[in-house]
C-alpha cells in the first residue's frame, strides 16, 4: 500500500448515491468501507486497476455523502451552487476520488482497520475514531466525520492524525480556482486527474 497522507487528502471520497437502508450505528459505514478496502488490497493484482475502481465504487458511493462535502470543499461558494452545478461537480469529485482510492489501495501487506466507538462532535455530528495498521504494527489515525441525513450516516469530512481536515484542505485549493476559472473548468480539472491516474 502506499503511503496513506496523499489519499485522504485527495479523497475522499466517491460517487453519488445513498445507502440502501437506515442505519442508527455512525460506524457502519466506515466499517464497510474498511472492509471492501482489505478486500480489494488482498486481490490488488489479480483485480488490476479498473477491478479495484469497480469494486470500490459501491461502498464509497454508501459511505460519503458526496453532495454535502462537495458543498462544503468550496465553502461559502457552495451555497451559491445550482442543483446542477453540485452534481456535476459532486460527481467529478466522486470519479476522481474512487479512482485516487483504487491507485493507492492496490496490494496487501498485512494491514487492518482498528475502528473504535463514535463520539459526539459538534451540530448532532459523530466522530469514529479509526486506525490504519500497518504490517509492523505502526499505527496512522483517521477520523471519520459523520453526519445524519435521510436517517442514515454517511461521511463528509476525514481528519488525518485528527487534525488535518480532508475539507480544508480542499478548500484551500478549490475556492481560488473556482474563483478564477468557474466550476466547469474545476470538474473538467478533476476529470483530467482521473483519467491521469486510470492510465497508470
């Protein structure tokens, strides 16, 4: 596996969709998608990079609410965001961020996912507190930020070693681009860096 920073600062995250039944536990969603992530590393070369894109889509779509995080990537911006404008680019973001998943999730080397209870965050969101060990033990932390919508819980922020927040780092790069060239140049940006990486 490669190294983990660059991906959950990429990620997130994922195609559009939504669970396909509520669930009460802010922990499932994770708990799946760390699953489907040991699945795929543990088949990495004999599904080769369109298998892992493929298997990875699903989950990734259940377990992020990608409208929401798109939304909140670009900030105060987002708001202004037209219904078509947030899927297009919500969309974009997904593509890219399942591709950025199946580069860098490609083989096994003995890790798991330690995953521990959920706890309060702020606005009635819940954070799940998850580990990424290494083979030799070494643990990388990454905590899940969960929010309620429709009666289900679904991801829209990732902080690694609890503090570096997928989000605003985003934001940081996101909102002067759009700014400067329009959200079409930015989903057309992020369709470019995924057909980068599926041609690996």
């Amino acid at each position: 596996m490669k190294s983990i920073f660059p991906l959950f600062l990429v990620v997130a995250a994922l195609v559009i969709g939504r669970p396909a039944a509520a669930d009460s536990d802010p922990a499932t969603p994770v708990k799946l998608l760390c699953d489907r992530l040991i699945e795929v590393m543990k088949q990495g070369d004999q599904l080769g990079f369109e298998g892992r894109e493929k298997k990875l889509k699903p989950v990734l779509a259940s377990a992020y609410d990608m409208p929401a995080l798109t939304k909140s990537t670009l900030g105060l911006a987002g708001n202004k965001l037209t219904a078509e404008e947030t899927d297009k680019l919500a969309d974009a973001y997904g593509r890219f961020s399942a591709a950025t998943y199946a580069d860098q999730f490609r083989a096994w080397s003995g890790e798991s996912f330690q995953i521990e209870a959920p706890r309060p965050s702020t606005n009635g969101n819940m954070i799940v507190p998850t580990y990424i060990v290494g083979g030799d033990g070494n643990k990388t932390g990454i905590d899940y930020l969960m929010h309620e919508a429709d009666g289900s819980w679904r991801i829209v922020d990732v902080l690694f070693q609890g503090s570096v927040s997928q989000v605003a780092v985003r934001r940081s790069e996101f909102v002067p681009f759009v700014r400067q060239n329009g959200v079409e140049a930015l989903v057309a940006l992020l369709d470019a860096k995924t057909k980068t990486l599926e041609k690996k």
